[in-house]
C-alpha cells in the first residue's frame, strides 16, 4: 500500500510540475513555488482517489455476493440431491469479523457436494467466490460447527450471504 501511496503522489507531483523540475525516480524535488504550493492539494487528490478506491472494492463485494447467490440458485437442483452432512455456520455462530471463514467454510463444503454428486455445470462460480475471500485470524475452523443435511446447510447459507449484504449496505 505504501508503494502504491509513493507511486500516486510521484505521479501527482510530475503533474504539477514544469518539465524541468520534474520528480526524479522516487525522490521530491520541490524546487518549483507551484509544487510547494501543490502537496496539500496532492494529499486531498490522493485521499479523494483512496476513497474512490474503496467504494469500488466494495461495490464489487456486493456484486461477488449477487453473482454467488445467482449461481447457487442455478444450482440448487444439483446441489440438494446430495445426502451428504455438512459443516454450516448459522448467522448466530458467527464470531464478529469472521465473516470470511464462515463464507470459506460454506465454499469448502460446497466444492466437496460438487466433487461428490460430479456435477460440471457452472461450478467455477463457487472456487471463484473462494478465491477473493481473505484469512482471518481468530475465527472457528469450519470443523467446530455443527453437521446439517443439505436443506439446512443452503438455508443457512443463504441467511448468512443476506446478513453480509445487509451489512454491507449499512456501512455505506
């Protein structure tokens, strides 16, 4: 992150510089009166392009979680012929903060459903979602959850997919 604040504010002070006085390498040189003049407007532009930054990484959270509910809705006719008993996090389970490793949980436990009923239909949707999620430290493995049939475990799946994005909402 720190490369990547180093990188805007170089390219940002390029910009406001004339040609001879430009930045070299990852240096300032702030020898022009513009540019003394610039760095506080540099520091709200790059806040400003922070910001932007992180509205669009959650935006396409939500939309991560819209596709994923879509996918499992194409796939439930697959998915609930399995007689399998699975580890399924309830919304009250869930620990503060470990949202992820309930959602990694329920992605594990689905990917092995598919492997086990070899179902091939629109499947990479699952390993897809799994991938963008993150580690958390502190949280339950997804052993210390109870086993449900797979009626329960998609239904709590689907609350749980609810609560995030209600979650999600509100923080906006």
């Amino acid at each position: 992150m720190t490369d990547f604040m180093t990188a805007l504010l170089v390219i940002l002070f390029q910009l406001t510089c004339a040609r001879d006085q430009r930045a070299k390498d990852a240096q300032f040189q702030l020898t022009c009166n513009l540019c003394r003049d610039s760095h506080k407007t540099q520091a709200y532009l790059c806040f400003l392009i922070l910001s932007l930054l992180s509205i669009c990484t959650h935006a396409s959270h939500e939309t991560e979680i819209e596709d994923l509910k879509q996918c499992l809705e194409e796939l439930k006719g697959h998915i609930e012929k399995s007689t399998a008993m699975l580890y399924a996090p309830s919304v009250n389970d869930n620990k503060e903060n470990c949202n992820h490793m309930a959602l990694k949980c329920y992605m594990l436990e689905l990917m092995m459903v598919v492997e086990e009923e070899q179902i091939t239909y629109k499947t990479n949707c699952i390993n897809t979602f799994n991938s963008t999620l993150r580690p958390e430290v502190g949280c339950p493995p997804c052993e210390t959850y109870s086993l449900q049939n797979i009626t329960i475990f998609m239904n709590r799946l689907t609350r749980f997919l609810e609560k995030i994005n209600t979650e999600m909402i509100h923080e906006t």
